[in-house]
C-alpha cells in the first residue's frame, strides 16, 4: 500500500520598511495652520469566531448482532432475502455496518463481497464495535492482524492454486469451529468466511464454503482456503 505525505505550504508575511534618506538642505518652510480632522470612531471588536463540534468517529467497525428469536430481511440488488438469527454452524448472525441512516436503516456487508441493506425493528440488532481486522496479501501469502492500526502479528499463509484461487473481497469471519468435531484434515480450528469458491474441482463434494484451517503454508496448494499453522490458528481463535 502507497504512504501518504502530506504537502506543507509556509506562507511567510514579510513588512515592507518604509521611508528614505535625504541630503541635509535649508531649514522648511513655516508650516501653514492644519485644521484638525474629525475623530474617527474606535474600530468595532472583532467578532469571536464560531466553534463548531465535530464528533469523532469511533474506532474499529460496526458490528450489528441479530439477537435471539428475531429475523431480518436483506434487500440486495433487487432481491429480497430472510435471515436467521444463527448461521449454518450455529453461530450468533452478524453484520459488518457500513452506514447508518435514520429509521434504523443499515447498510452491511454481504457474503462473496456483496452489500445490502437491512431496515430493522426496534431490538433487533444488539450493536458492538469489533477493533481486530484480518488483512490477506495472497501474492506474498502473508496475513496481517490488525488492532486498530497496529500490526500484532503476520502470519504465513497457504492459499488456493491456480486452478481454484482464493476469492478476493472483503469477508467476515462468521464462525470460529473446533476442526476436530469435523476432520482431522482441518487441524486444530476452523475460521469460516463469508466467501464461496466459483472454481470448485471436479468430483469436489467438500462444499464451497472458504474458510482459514490447518494445512500446508508451502504455497499456493489449497482449493481455495487459507491455511495456517497451529500456533497462529489458536491466535486467531482468540476472543
């Protein structure tokens, strides 16, 4: 990513000096009677300036939880969909929140990158703020964690081959899983993603759903996964 510098421009207010050197002549002449001019009146104060109030944006990304025994619906590209308040794997629903207008109108992220907007109900979302975001350089195969805007960890990662990359976008983590109670195959845990595979391998029958699991960091191997090693697996699993 290009840094940013900032241009800074000095303005400098010179006084000119006024006046000038004569040679030494004959005295003046006397002076004529001056008529005193009118008093002008006293300049008026100068008016305060206005203080206007900003308020600062809070730190991190909005997060709205759909809670317990509620449902929204998702309007997106001209559609219309019913969410539960679980995912697939019985996670808590959750949405990253883009803008907020008035009426309790939400704008979030969608799966596979995509946006929608959800108009909610009084009580339907338990709001947060979520600090930690997961950025993925697949060309380098690295994996940034971000707090804020500090670096606390990279972590090399496997990614998809050729024939089955891994998607690009902005994703969430929707559900963080014991990689036992599924397959040896994924390790110790399992992050999944809001993102699917399109270039599923023929016979596939793993499902399209991509997920960070344990696996070979060795390269571009996978069907579209990231994996990770344990260690940094158990690091992300934190709360």
């Amino acid at each position: 990513m290009a840094r940013r510098f900032g241009l800074v421009v000095l303005l400098f207010l010179v006084v000119p000096l006024g006046g000038s050197m004569r040679a030494e002549s004959a005295p003046p002449p006397p002076a004529s009677p001056v008529r005193a001019a009118k008093a002008k009146p006293p300049p008026k104060p100068a008016r305060k300036p206005r203080i206007r109030h900003v308020r600062r944006k809070a730190p991190g990304t909005l997060i709205a939880r759909v809670r317990p025994g509620r449902e929204v619906l998702v309007r997106s590209g001209g559609e219309v969909t019913r969410v539960s308040p679980r995912t697939e794997f019985g996670s808590p629903q959750t949405f990253a929140v883009s803008r907020v207008l008035p009426g309790r109108r939400y704008r979030v992220l969608l799966p596979d990158s995509r946006s929608g907007w959800i108009h909610a109900a009084p009580g339907t979302f338990a709001l947060s703020r979520a600090r930690i975001t997961l950025d993925v350089d697949l060309s380098s195969r690295l994996l940034r964690v971000h707090r804020g805007n500090r670096v606390t960890r990279v972590i090399r990662v496997g990614t998809g081959a050729p024939a089955t990359p891994t998607p690009i976008g902005r994703f969430t983590v929707t559900d963080k899983l014991d990689g036992a109670a599924y397959s040896p195959v994924y390790g110790c845990c399992i992050l999944a993603l809001s993102a699917h595979q399109t270039h599923l391998p023929a016979g596939w029958t793993g499902g399209n759903l991509i997920a960070i699991h344990g696996g070979s960091t060795a390269g571009a191997i996978s069907n579209g996964c990231l994996h990770a090693a344990t260690a940094d697996l158990r690091y992300l699993m934190r709360p």
